[in-house]
C-alpha cells in the first residue's frame, strides 16, 4: 500500500536541530514513511492514495507525555469514555501514562503500585484506544518497591516511571532506593512539582527536585498549582531535567517558563503536556493550545514548538515516534489554517493565538481522522484520490 501527500507549505521533521525538512511531500509505503521531498521529485508511480493537503502544515503526529489513563479508553476522574480518542482528534498520536492515579481503589503499597502498572501496561500492550500508541503502567514509586519486583514488572512489560510524589511518602531517603532501581533500567523519572493536584497528594517543591534530580519537572507551572517562579528556576538551573508546562496549570507561569526557555538556549528541555485527565478535565486540544500560548506568548517559533512536542519528547522517552524520516512510522498529523482564521499556514495560526485545524491524522500511514471532531474545519480540506 503506497500513499502520497503532497502540496504541503512545510513539513516539520521533529527535531531542534532541522525543525523544517526541504519539500512538499511525503511517501509512505506500508505505514512507514520512505521519502520525504519534492513531489516533482518523487516517484509517484504505483500510487495507490494521493492526498492533496493544499498549503496545510505535515508534522509529525504530536506527543503528550503526561497523561494518566487508568484502562483503555475510560476515565473515571471524570466518568468519560472515548477521551483518547478526542486526543487523536485533537492531533495526539501518542500517550504517554504518568502514572495509573485514579485508578480506583488505588493502594499506595510496594504491591498495589506493582499490580496497578503490571495490569495497566498490559492492558496497552497491543491495544491501540481511540486509535493512538498508548504507552500505558507507569511505577508510581513507593519505599520498600525491590529489584525482584522490577524484574517482574519487565516481563509485563513495564517500561516507565510514574509521577515521583504521587505515592504514599516524599520522604527523598524512602524512595530513593527504588528510583535508583528503575534508573539503572534505564527508565525515564519524572517528578511531580507544585502544589497538592487533588486531596491526598503531596506538595513538591524544589528541595525534593534538586536531592533526587528527575529526569522531568512535570508541570513546572503547576499541576494545577504553581511554585513560585524563583523555585521553579532554581530547579532549571540546578538541574537538566526536561521542564514541562501543562495546559492544566497556572498559565502565568507558563508564560514566564517558556519565555525564559526561549530566551537562554534551553528549548531542548521544553516539553508540552497536558496532565488530562485531571480535576481540569479531559483536554483533547490541549497539546495545540499549549503550543499556541508558548508561540504567541512566549515568543517560540512555532516550526520549533511543534518539535518539542514531538520528535524532541520521544528522543527523551526512548520511543521510536515523532520524527518524518525514511523508515519511521507514519504518525503524521496535518494542520491548516483554521476556516475564517487568520494568516497563511497553520504556522502562522500558531504564532496569532489560535489553535490550528486538524485538517487530518494518520497512525501508521492510515487516515483514521479526516477531518478532526473537536476542531474547526480547515480553511482548505485535503483532497484524498484513489
Ligand atoms: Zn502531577
């Protein structure tokens, strides 16, 4: 199966370091893309699909590495099914968990976090909800966790670390043990920061940031509470971690986080997520809303927002996603000017405030959204043939 889009204005790659790729087009040949260039250029023979995206903007298919799912598609924070699904609408082809926290009835023992990301992960071992990649079972750490239950959670499949704060102690002499165990795997650590997200969860400040040193400050501008600005840039300069900004924060604190990212050289750490399902709700747009405020508010070029919301995040989480290059997966999202909006590209969309229109979405090379439910239409729809 051989499709090819073409007529895009710019097609993002998905890394800092060449965030526009040269050309107009992209062939895909069994669900992974082969060649990126010039439609002129390309071999175009033996095509069975041509989309003609008219001006519209190819990214890669946008990550949000901080949800918190419990089981498939249903969320019980806030009795919803089909939320990932509304992500996939909203351009989200990946999902990270940040932990299984509202999982029902939730023990916050060594054997209850184990249980919980044992069953989550392979519940998402082959299941695709709403039609994304959900990398699901999360560890939320809890003291006296051991190296033979890390074994065991390998072989279910178990790969990530949930929030560092969600679980029963902050206590950095309790739980550094097992965040060590998970490190030496290789496992990504984020950390909680801000104040309490719902009853029985802790306040984390930057004395906890800086004597574990995570790998991610998750919601630096607060989940939904925010530090005050002066802790949040003790953690950015005292450590190397990834600073993540959600749409389920404090958004003065985005503001100013972001700016200061953009303005010393250090977007390499920045990282867009939405913290969805949360007290806040389920946010399907809230990874493009995200990027609209780092773009007409914090001042960051949209091509590059849209790499730290992709190619950027996988490279940090190990996932083999994100980028638009020959032999990759064909996760690709296609953005236009929303219709009656303005501007020229869904860049420029970005760079005024609004939230582009997802004008479509492949998984794997297949269209699975065309166009988006939970957007405005494009000012230009794609022309599918064939
Ligand atoms: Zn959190």
């Amino acid at each position: 199966m051989i499709t090819l889009i073409h007529g895009a204005s710019h097609i993002i790659g998905g890394r800092l370091d060449n965030p526009v790729l040269d050309g107009d087009s992209v062939l895909i040949e069994d669900g992974v893309t082969s060649k990126v260039g010039f439609w002129s250029e390309l071999d175009s023979e033996n095509v069975d699909t041509t989309i003609d995206v008219k001006g519209a903007v190819i990214s890669p298919g946008l990550i949000d590495p901080h949800t918190h799912p419990v089981l498939g598609d249903f969320t019980p924070r806030q009795n919803t099914l089909g939320w990932i699904s509304s992500h996939l609408n909203g351009g989200v082809t990946t999902l990270i968990s940040a932990g299984e926290t509202h999982w029902p009835g939730r023990q916050r023992t060594p054997i209850g976090a184990k249980s919980i990301a044992m069953a989550a992960a392979q519940s998402s071992l082959d299941l695709r909800p709403g039609g994304a990649k959900l990398h699901g079972g999360a560890l939320l750490i809890e003291p006296g966790i051991t190296s033979s239950d890390f074994d065991e959670m390998v072989e279910a499949g178990v790969h990530l670390v949930g929030e560092v704060g969600l679980g029963s102690s902050i206590d950095p002499e309790k739980i550094r043990g097992p965040i060590e165990k998970a490190r030496s795997r290789g496992w990504v650590i984020p950390m909680h920061v801000g104040g309490a997200s719902v009853p029985g969860s802790h306040v984390v400040g930057s004395d906890l940031v800086l004597a574990l040193k995570p790998d991610v400050i998750c919601h630096a501008n607060g989940g939904p509470t925010a530090r005050p600005f002066e802790e949040i840039l003790e953690c950015i300069l005292q450590t190397e971690a990834a600073i993540e900004v959600v749409q389920a924060g404090n958004t003065l604190a985005l503001v100013k986080i972001v700016e200061y990212l953009n303005q010393n050289g250090l977007l390499a750490r920045l990282q867009f997520g939405t913290d969805s399902p949360s007290g806040t709700g389920i946010l399907p747009l809230g990874i493009l809303r995200t990027i609209a405020y780092a773009t007409a508010f914090g001042g960051v070029d949209p091509a590059s927002a849209l790499c730290c919301a992709t190619g950027e995040v996988a490279a940090r989480y190990h996932l083999d996603v994100g980028v638009i290059e020959a032999g990759r997966a064909a996760d690709l999202v296609i953005l236009d000017v929303p219709k009656g909006g303005q501007g020229t590209t869904a860049l420029d969309s970005f760079a005024r405030g609004d939230i582009p229109s997802v004008a479509m979405v492949l998984v794997d090379g297949e269209i699975l959204v065309h166009p988006s439910r939970v957007t405005p239409p494009p000012a230009n729809a794609p022309q599918i043939s064939g």
